[in-house]
C-alpha cells in the first residue's frame, strides 16, 4: 500500500510491502525493514532498522496527534489512492462556499449513501461508483448538508460529472 504522509509539516510518500525478509517501509529509494513488537489498538512498538519506536495515538486529542517515543508530532497518514481519487473529483478541503462532488472517473453509481437535506461528518461516505470492476466510495471532505443530488442509484457518470452539492 502507498501512503502520503506528514510529520511536523514535513511531507513524504512511503510504501508499505512485504517482502521474503519481512515488512519493508520504502521512502523514497530507502527500504526500512520493519518489525512490530506489540500492537493495541492505540498503541504500536515497532522495530525500524534496528530502532525501536514507541507511538501512542492520542485519542482525546487533536485528530493525528501522537507520541513518538515521548516526543509530541503531528501526524497525518493518507491511502494514496484516496488521495488521487479526492484531487481528480475536483474535492476542496476549505470550509468556505458549496462544495461540488464530482465523479473522479466513469463508472456505474451503485448507491446513494446520503439525502438532500442530510447533515453529514467529514469522511462520511456519500456514493458508491462502480469502475473496472471495482467499488470506489465517494466520502465527504468537510462537513456539511446535502444541497443537491445530482444522479440517481444505476446511473452512468462520466469523469467530472457532477454527483452531488455539499453546502
């Protein structure tokens, strides 16, 4: 899996695989052979290169506040499939005006996830479209009210057509 990643500000994309020697984390031309020695659900002790790392998720923190190693980071972890999937619908993470959701590629709309009027979360998912024999979920970049709908459940949608407007 491919990630876009941010620690303190600085960004990096990193791969995670497995290999025949274990787990491999490559940054850039860099492998780092990764073992992990305990894992909770919000606390990992990992092995990188023979270095071990302690991080401890703060959940009544800030989203993407950890602790690593007893030093506070901001971070924030993204699928880079997502991510690519979020830029070609044309999605906007400001808060500031409607916000239109657009197809990020032709394919079947298999469902409807949402109603006009309805209140939805950031990441909320919206519509479901079908492309390649794959399901792709359409979530909410901010939160918001469903202005409009603009397709319907068995409809086909081009790249870039309008799904659905989110005040």
């Amino acid at each position: 899996m491919k990630y876009s990643a941010t620690v303190d500000g600085e960004s990096f994309e990193l791969e995670l695989k497995q290999d025949e020697n274990g787990r491999v984390a490559v940054v850039g031309d860099t492998a780092y052979a990764i073992e992990v020695l305990e894992r909770t659900p919000n606390h990992l002790i990992l092995q990188m290169n023979g270095r071990v790392y302690d991080i401890l998720l703060k959940r009544n923190r800030k989203e993407g506040e950890v602790l690593i190693n007893g030093k506070t980071c901001q971070v924030q972890v993204e699928d880079l499939r997502l991510r690519q999937l979020r830029q070609l619908s044309g999605a906007r993470s400001d808060n500031a005006g409607p916000l239109q959701i657009k197809a990020p590629m032709p394919g079947l709309v298999l469902k409807i996830q949402v109603q006009e009027g309805q209140h939805v979360k950031r990441r909320d998912g919206l519509i479901i479209i079908e492309a390649m024999k794959m399901e792709n979920e359409i979530r909410a970049e901010r939160s918001g009210v469903i202005k409009r709908i603009e397709v319907q459940e068995g409809q086909a949608v081009d790249k870039n057509q309008l799904l659905l407007q989110l005040e």
